[in-house]
C-alpha cells in the first residue's frame, strides 16, 4: 500500500503497491531504498536530459538562488528572464521572436489557445474560437489542453464534462511516407479548413511524433501541407514540441524535419533540464503584433504568477549552452544507432512493431497485458523504466553510457525472450 496522505499521479491509491523511494540522482543513475542503483530510462518524463545533479547546472541554480530566487515579472524584469528569452529565440527556427514565459506544459499550452483566441479577436474575428488536433494526440492535464487531446487514458473519466473541438487522423505511412501516400491526409485537412477554418482559431500538433499518445511517428510532408493550408484558410499553426523538444528527435526541435516554422511553439519538460517546472510559448511577430495598440484590453490577458521564475531561467540557460557545448546532437545520434540496432530488428510473438527516432525507442504490444509487471521485473534488472499502455518505451539522458544504454535494451528485449 501507499501512503494516503501524499496523492500521486495517475494512480490507483487502492492497489498500487508501495513506490521505491529515490535517495539521490547522480548521471543516468537513481539511487532508490538503500542505496540500490537503477539506470534511468525515461529522464523523469522527457526532462533530465543531462541526467542528475550536473555540476554546472547546479552551479548555475545555486548562483541565482544566493542572488534571489524569485521576482514577480509583473512591472519588474531581471537578466535571467531576459537573457533565457533571447536564448530561446536564437535556438528555435528562424522567425520565431517572442517569448511568454509560464510554469509548465499545460499550462504553455493553454497560452497557445488562449492567444490563438485573442490573436483573431484582436482582429475583429470573435468567431474563431475552436481548436483543430490529431487523434492520439496528449497536450497536457488542463482543461483545455484536454480538450485538444484525444487519449483516452488521460481523459476517460472526464468525458461527459468535455467540450472537444475538431479531430483528424493521425497522417498515415510512417516518417517515410510520400506525397501519394498522404494524399488523403492532406484532403482530409483541406475539407476540415474548408468547412470549419472560420470558426477554428488554431491547428496544434507535436511535430514528427505523437509522444505519450502512443508513439506515432509521421511525415515532415505532413508539416508543408499544414503550413500551407493553415495559411489559405487562415488558421494559426502551433506545434507542441514540449515533448518533442531539445533533441528528443534527433534535431534541436522536431520541426527542423521540415523547414516549416509554426506561427506558435511551446516549450516545456526538458527546457529547464528537469530542475524546475518551467515552461515558454513561443510566437512569430506576426502573432505578437497582434497584441500591440493603444487599449490595455488589446494586451495578452494571462500572467502566472511564477512566469520567468529566476531560478528556472538560470538553469534553463546553462542547460542550452552545455547542450551546444558538449555536442549533444552528436550524443543523441549515438543513441538512435544503438536503439535502432537493438530494436529495429526485434520479433516477438506479443511485439506488434518496434519503433526508434532520435532518443526514442519504442516496443509495442499487441496486448497490455503482455506488459504487466514489467515495471518490478526492469527494477530488478537494475533498470528504471515505466510502460503505458501497449508501449514499453525508453527515452534515456543523453549523457548515458553505451553499457547503460545496452542494459534498458537489453531488458526490454530479455522481458519477452525469458521471462522468469
Ligand atoms: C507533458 C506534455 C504536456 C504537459 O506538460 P506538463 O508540464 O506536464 O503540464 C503538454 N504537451 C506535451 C506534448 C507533453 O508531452
């Protein structure tokens, strides 16, 4: 059993058994009840990417904490914040100049929506207040982030209470499919924005690949016919890179697989390196210009009250330099050889399909089942990795060692080929 009082994330407090209790993070490594050593497999959701306590994050952090910790960015600034944001912006695609800062994914999100709504508003166009998604897709725990959502694990229970917007379906053929193959995709879209492109405000998507909805990866051709169409029908394009971000898919930002830069991008998970919840969203001027006059009420109305947090953008900072620094892209390259030729070539009469991109890998099931007490058998395999739904999944820091990397392959594999 669990300990009532503290409430945990996505859990049945009834049957969940205790939680190991982490001890310390040192590298790749956690240190759970005395001292037993687990290599982690899944950055603590996609967000320590240089693994834990790093020396020059933590100098970084500890710097601005005896300077001061946090300011409110309501009619005060600080170099943190300005320094972090002009960062942000020399390392995103080119066109993308603004920076509104908030304390986490969701929350970055609704930003998005709540912008995109303005934007149009601002404009005169009151009526543009819908939002078009992918199916399977996750864009956070909010309200309306969940609505934009189609993943009914994180939604099931709140179906009832939920206003959705437009859907359409996951673009077909993989990473490799061609123009042919996405044609009805791209008809798709085009008869969505053709009906509905005057009351829809924004279309948001996670570049390249659909993350915790399930691991679908698809074509940077898919991205072109957005932007275009988006353009023609006048819709706001916003990619939701805060999984897909800082490296995850093998580029600095999964939009760099096309050379389509959307109209907003949110950030989050690991931009602040996993140190602290933070969180930017990210606009053209095109979309901040919109916001400028004369009337207070043509400003953006939103400011969380830990935005630009001194301490977040201190870290955030130096995670981008050492990231540029120590030739992370290259890092990450390593890793997508040794998870392809780990995975690429893996059968299994339970494995439906092995998927890898960037620092990903992915072994669907067939059935769920075939992954229950998975979670006990890795731990005991030294191993911390975490499977949902038909996915048992790795997306490791990036600083970790070949040997490491081979051991969560190999007791991925190991599940299904001896299992004890
Ligand atoms: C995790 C995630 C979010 C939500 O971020 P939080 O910091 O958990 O609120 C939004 N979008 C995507 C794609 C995510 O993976």
């Amino acid at each position: 059993m669990l300990d009532n009082t503290l409430w945990y994330p996505y859990t049945q407090m009834k049957t969940a058994t205790k939680y190991p209790t982490v001890e310390k993070g040192q590298g790749e490594f956690l240190y759970l009840d005395d001292e037993k050593e687990v290599v982690d497999g899944l950055s603590s959701w996609w967000s320590t990417i240089h693994g834990y306590n790093h020396p020059k994050l933590n100098s970084a952090l500890s710097k601005q904490l005896l300077n001061f910790s946090h300011v409110m960015l309501g009619g005060l600034t600080h170099q943190p914040a300005e320094n972090f944001a002009k960062k942000i912006v020399e390392i995103t695609p080119a066109g993308l100049n603004h920076v509104f800062f908030s304390d986490s994914g969701s929350v970055a999100v609704e930003v998005a929506l709540k912008m995109s709504i303005q934007y149009w508003a601002n404009q005169g166009e009151v009526n543009k207040v819908k939002f078009l998604s992918l199916r399977n897709s996750y864009h956070g725990d909010t309200f309306k982030a969940m609505e934009i959502g189609d993943d009914s694990d994180f939604q099931e229970s709140f179906q009832h209470a939920l206003n959705k917007g437009f859907y359409l379906n996951t673009p077909t053929g993989g990473f490799n499919a061609t123009e042919t193959e996405l044609k009805d995709d791209f008809d798709a879209l085009e008869r969505m924005l053709s009906n509905h492109g005057h009351e829809i405000a924004a279309f948001i998507l996670e570049p390249i690949v659909q993350c915790a909805g399930g691991f679908k990866i698809y074509s940077p051709l898919y991205l072109n016919a957005a932007s275009r169409l988006c353009e023609k029908y006048k819709v706001l394009l916003v990619f939701d890179e805060v999984a897909t971000g800082f490296g995850r898919t093998g580029k600095f930002f999964a939009a760099e697989h096309s050379d389509i830069v959307p109209d907003i991008m949110v950030l989050g998970k690991a931009l602040t390196a996993g140190y602290l919840g933070h969180a930017a969203t990210v606009t053209k001027s095109k979309v901040f210009n919109a916001f400028l006059g004369t009337s207070y009420e043509q400003a953006f109305m939103h400011g969380p009250t830990f935005m630009g947090n001194p301490l977040s953008c201190a870290v955030g900072l130096e995670s981008i330099e050492v990231f540029n620094d120590e030739n992370y892209l290259n890092k990450i390259n390593h890793i997508t050889s040794t998870l392809k030729n780990e995975l690429n070539h893996f059968k299994h009469p339970e494995v439906l399909c092995t998927k890898v991109i960037g620092a990903i890998g992915v072994i669907e099931v067939k059935d769920q089942e075939s992954l229950s007490n998975f979670r006990e058998y890795a731990l005991q395999h030294g191993v911390w990795l975490r499977p949902f739904g038909k996915y048992l999944y790795t997306a490791p820091p990036y600083i970790i060692g070949e040997k490491q990397l081979l051991k969560i392959t190999t007791t991925m594999k190991n599940w299904f080929t001896i299992k004890t």
